[in-house]
C-alpha cells in the first residue's frame, strides 16, 4: 500500500525460463498478470533466463535454441495482447544484460550466497538447484525490482531476497507476490509438465488437441478439491472473460452463464454442473483464448519459422547438452626457450613430476611435454591473510621447476574466492591489498618471472572481462554435478561436509573447477587438498567429451610445526613460519617445534628439511661441538632420515 501511494510507476520483475513450447499458465496467467500491474501504473520487466535454461535441466540445444524459444514466448504475448504500450513492458535477455553489467552482477550473486546458509534450502539436491534461487534474489536487486511477481514455488528466493535486504540494511525491501501455480491435468500432478505433453495445455496446441486433453482430464463429479479442470476455470478462463458459459440441455438445466467461481463451485459440489457439461464449455473457453495465437502462427512468417524451430528441438530432449561449449583448443605451440630446448622429454618429465606427490595422469604427462614446448599450467592462491612458508617457499620452488622446462605458468589470484571464502571480513579492498603483498614476496624470493614466464591474473578482473566465457562454464559444471559431489569438494575451503555451510561454498568448487577451463590449463599444480576439485574437473571431462584432460600435480602440504598438526594454520601463529618472520620469531618456532629424538614419522621439522631445505640448498648443514659429532653436511633426504634414526642427532642441532 505504502508502495503505491509513494511511488507512480513501481518496477516489478517477472522472469521466465525459456526452455521449450509455453504451457497454457505461462502464457494466459501471466498476460493477465502483467496487464492488472500495467493498468495500475507498474513498470513491468520481463527477464528472459537464458542463462537459466542450463541450471533448469532444460537445455537441449545450446543458447541458440534458447534464444529461439524466448523470441518464440514473446510473439505469443504479442498475439495474446500483452499490454505493451509506451513502454509498459520490457523484455529483457538475462545473458546480455549480466554480461555487459558483469562486475555489478556477479558480486551480487556472490555476496547473496555468502551470506546465506546452505540448509535454507535443504529439500533441493542438485548443485544447479542451489545456485538457481541465488541469481534469481540477485536478478531482483539488480533491475531495482520494487516488486517481484513469482510462483509459490519460488519461496526460496522470497528467503534469500529477504534475508539480503536485513544484511545490506534495505529499508525499502522487494515486495513479492506469489502467484499460483496451476496444476497438471492429471489427478495428484501438482505443477503442470512440460514432459508428458498429454496433460498439459500448450500455447500452440490446436482444437482437436485441446478439446481431447481437456476430455482425458481429472474431473470426479461433485469433487472439487484436487479438481485441475476446476483450476483451469478459476486461474484463466474467469479471469480472462469474467464469466463461464455452459451450454447444456434443457434436461440438464438448461445452459447458464456462471459471474463467480464460488458459484461455479456451489453447482458442481451439489452435482447441478456435471463433469460432461463442465468440460466441453471449458474446451471451447480455451479454444477461443488460443485462437489468435494459432492465427499468428499460422500466417507471420517469422512466427511460423521460431515455432517450427522450437518444436523439432523439444522433440530431441536428449542428454544434458550443457550451456558451456568449449572453443577447439589451439595447435601446440613451436617457440621454445633455449633451456628447454636443451631438455629431452625424460629430462622435463623427471623435473615436472618432481613437484608432486601425486600425478593424473603420468603418461599423459609425457605425451604432453613430447607435443606441447609450453604447456599452460595453472596455480591458484587466495589472498587471505599473511605468507606462511610452504606458500612462500614452496610455490616459488614448483614454479621455477615448472618454468624450467618451458611451462607457461598462470598464478590465479582468487580474490572474488576469498570473498566467498569470508576472508578479510569479504572486504574487496583488503583481499586486494593482501594479493599484492604476496606478489611482492614472491618477487622478493626469487620467483622466476622473467620473459612473461609466470603471469598474475586476477580473478575478478579476468572474470569481469570475460563473463560470456566464465559463468556459463560454471553454471554447466553445475549443472552437471549433484549436491553430494560438489560436497565432496569442499575441503578446498578449510572445512568438512558436517560444517554448516552457506551457498558460496557450493559455488566455490563449481568456480574453481571452472578456472582450469576458463585458463585454458594442461597442467593444475595445487595442493593434495585440493585433490578432489581437480578431479572434479577430468570428470567433467568425460562429461563433455573432451578428450585432453587436465593434469593434476598435487603437491605435497606442508604440516604444523606442533604435534599433530597436519596443515599449518594462519590462526595459530606458532603452527607455522610466516614470510615475514623475523629472525627471533623463526628461532623461537623452530624451538618449540615438535620434534622427538628419533622419530621421522610426524616430524614437522624433518619435513621442512625435506620440501624446503633441501630442494633450495641441495643439501642441509648440521653445526655442533666436536663432542657432539662434529659438523656434518648431508647431501640428501635419505642420508639424514638414517642418521636420525640410528645416530646420535639431537634436535637442538637440527
């Protein structure tokens, strides 16, 4: 009420998914839906969810298809008689306008889901499915919506929109109006389907195909309650005539012309309006509704043509086709760096495999580095607070391997990541600051960036560039997975499947899945942690037929300084060096760093000699009294774990 005293013409959204032909609902209810808020003073947006499509399970034929059924949606409201009048509607395909509004658009989605738990909602099982609600809680924000005209079934996005409008303090929250969402016409279907095409009344079914659905119908004499044709009646024809003609014989009672539908009912529950009389008046009804729909079909050529288009590829709903094609990747590449060229292909083998403690696949490694001088390889790291050593140290030395046999490799700032990781309070400004300061440390470290070797991208900044690469990539990857696989990858984040979790944390693996593609990556060089994600991504190989998988080198982590410890942690200051460590702070942690005499299981500080000690220096230095042994160098990993287990190497000289 407030609203419409306020405000002469309130913006209200309305979206549609274009996913094949339009069912009765679709096309009659929302004509005289948006034709009430029009004639009120409503400026109507009708957002076309191309993107969507994909996330409804609903694509069969790519966005070209899409784009065929939307124009196809929107000649049948001009047909019908939308009221499109001086701008009164607007019809709007959600790919362009988030794609030329990208870096507004994305943030929003992100930020909705981070905030957001994931048991909001717990009913819904699909990946896609959790993903969908939050880009449509963005869509309302983004177009400025006053109010939002949805079915009752979209109460999730009635929740989350809710809940946006607490967190960013909106005084003025989106209003919703749920409007009812018209049964199938069989008995107990609660939602008209589009897939079993008998029971549903299509904008461009003809009269004999409308007259036997509405025959075949539920309809029990005198039962009102679960009663479609009585739905049918209340939700499209009343509203579209204002009334309800029954022509029956004089024996019958004669025929009548019903105002209201309580009226309708009163008859019908007593058995004065019998099902046989019911139906054929309901039939001719939404006959004389459709027929300027079939004439428009029937003689505007470009009609004509979209509506054969639409048809012949809602006949082929096949398996998922996907919403993400993949360009053909590009010839291997020739130029080659002296240094590499120098390397046979067991040579850069050996040093590749090196970085990991685990490859997928080895042979395809090979037969990777014999075709391929300068293999992409992806590395990703999300600037989350200080440098610990193992991403200082460790990186710059898998990266200088990497780089010396030719490997382009692309270091992935994720800040868009850290965000929906909640770092840095999910304060942009911050994580950027933090990016730039471990850029600096690697420079400083001795990272080999020379002749573009190693590039810095940002994610926010890539993504934003090219969002018509990005998100429908990370859409399809969603689509593709059920809620429990994409659950499984969540270790990426620092937690367990039993955390509570919100909504970015679905998106998170779906995105960084997604990056290996959107790079272009042959390699990924990241963490055994992150082992499930990548292997996510050669699944998703199998998935679209790709036969070049990416190669997963996952790296050995880096444990605690304290006992038990199996990650280091930035929250516990003692479990770990920091690359800006002072000397005394290095000291006094690698003091109280566990360490047992002759014990190499689960022994942090043998560890560290192992990763980073040695593959710096080539070897490790041990300085003590004569008493003690005298100094001693060893040479390799092996020699020291030997002498620590059988010879008299104290800690404290370690």
């Amino acid at each position: 009420m407030n609203l419409l005293a306020d405000k002469p013409q309130p913006i209200c959204y309305d979206g549609f998914v274009p996913s094949a032909r339009m069912h009765i609902a679709e096309g009659v209810m929302k004509i005289i839906n948006v034709n009430k808020l029009t004639s009120a003073g409503c400026k109507v947006k009708i957002w076309i969810e191309d993107y969507f499509a994909c996330l409804s399970n609903k694509n069969v034929g790519g966005m070209e298809y899409v784009s065929s059924v939307g124009n196809y949606s929107i000649e049948i409201w001009k047909a019908l008689g939308m009221n499109l009048e001086r701008g009164k509607v607007e019809f709007l395909w959600s790919s362009e306008e988030t794609n030329s509004r990208a870096a507004e658009y994305w943030p929003l989605v992100l930020d909705i889901a981070r905030i957001n738990k994931l048991n909001i909602m717990s009913d819904l099982d699909e990946a896609a499915q959790i993903i969908y609600p939050c880009l449509q809680c963005a869509d309302i924000f983004f177009l400025e919506a006053d109010i939002c005209q949805l079915g009752m079934n979209s109460r999730e996005v009635s929740a989350l929109s809710s809940a946006y409008s607490n967190y960013i303090k909106e005084k003025h929250r989106p209003i919703i109006l749920s409007n009812r969402v018209l049964p199938d016409l069989q008995q107990g279907k609660e939602k008209v389907a589009k897939s079993d095409t008998s029971f549903a009344i299509f904008m461009d079914d003809d009269e004999v195909d409308v007259n036997l659905k509405i025959k075949k119908a539920y309809c029990p004499p005198k039962v009102v309650e679960g009663n479609p044709c009585l739905e049918y009646i209340k939700c499209i024809t009343l509203p579209w005539f204002n009334e309800f003609k029954v022509e029956r014989k004089v024996e019958n009672g004669g025929s009548k012309t019903f105002t209201s539908f309580e009226e309708i009912i009163a008859e019908y529950k007593c058995g004065e309006l019998h099902p046989s009389d019911l139906k054929p008046a309901l039939s001719k009804a939404l006959n004389v509704i459709l027929q300027p729909v079939r004439d428009h079909f029937k003689h505007n050529a470009h009609a004509k043509e979209l509506l054969k288009n639409v048809k012949k590829n809602g006949n082929r709903r096949s398996a998922k086709s996907g919403l993400f094609k993949e360009t053909k990747s590009h010839p291997f590449d020739t130029a080659e760096s002296n240094s590499a060229t120098q390397m046979s292909t067991e040579e850069k083998f050996k040093i590749v495999r090196s970085v990991a403690e685990e490859c997928l696949k080895e042979d395809e490694l090979m037969n990777l580095l014999a075709k391929k001088p300068h293999p992409i390889c992806y590395d990703g790291f999300e600037p989350s607070g200080r440098m610990h050593i193992a991403q200082g140290v460790m990186k710059t030395i898998n990266v200088n391997k990497l780089t010396s046999t030719g490997c382009k490799v692309k270091m992935w700032i994720a800040d868009w990541f850290a965000q929906l990781n909640n770092k840095m309070g999910g304060d942009m400004e911050k994580i950027k600051i933090v990016g730039e300061y471990l850029i600096e440390i690697w420079k400083a470290v001795g990272m080999n960036l020379k002749d573009g070797q190693v590039e810095f991208l940002w994610a926010s900044e890539e993504i934003s560039s090219r969002p018509h690469d990005y998100w429908p990539l990370v859409l399809d990857i969603a689509w593709r997975n059920n809620l429990n696989r994409i659950k499984r990858c969540i270790q990426i984040m620092g937690r367990s499947e039993q955390d509570e979790l919100t909504i970015a944390q679905i998106f998170y693996p779906c995105m960084q899945c997604g990056d290996i593609f959107f790079l272009k990556a042959d390699i990924c060089q990241l963490g055994m942690d992150q082992r499930k994600v990548n292997v996510l991504a050669r699944e998703y190989c199998d998935d679209i037929k790709r036969k070049m998988k990416p190669i997963i080198l996952s790296h050995h982590m880096l444990p605690g300084l304290q006992q038990g410890q199996e990650k280091m942690s930035k929250s516990d200051p003692l479990s770990a060096i920091f690359m800006d460590d002072d000397e005394a702070d290095v000291n006094v942690k690698i003091k109280k760093a566990h360490c047992p005499r002759k014990v190499v299981e689960g022994n942090p500080c043998l560890e560290y000699i192992e990763y980073l000690i040695f593959p710096w220096f080539h070897e490790f230095k041990v300085e003590r009294h004569a008493s003690n042994g005298g100094e001693k160098t060893f040479t390799s990993f092996e020699e020291l774990v030997n002498y620590v287990r059988f010879c008299n190497l104290i800690p404290n000289v370690m």
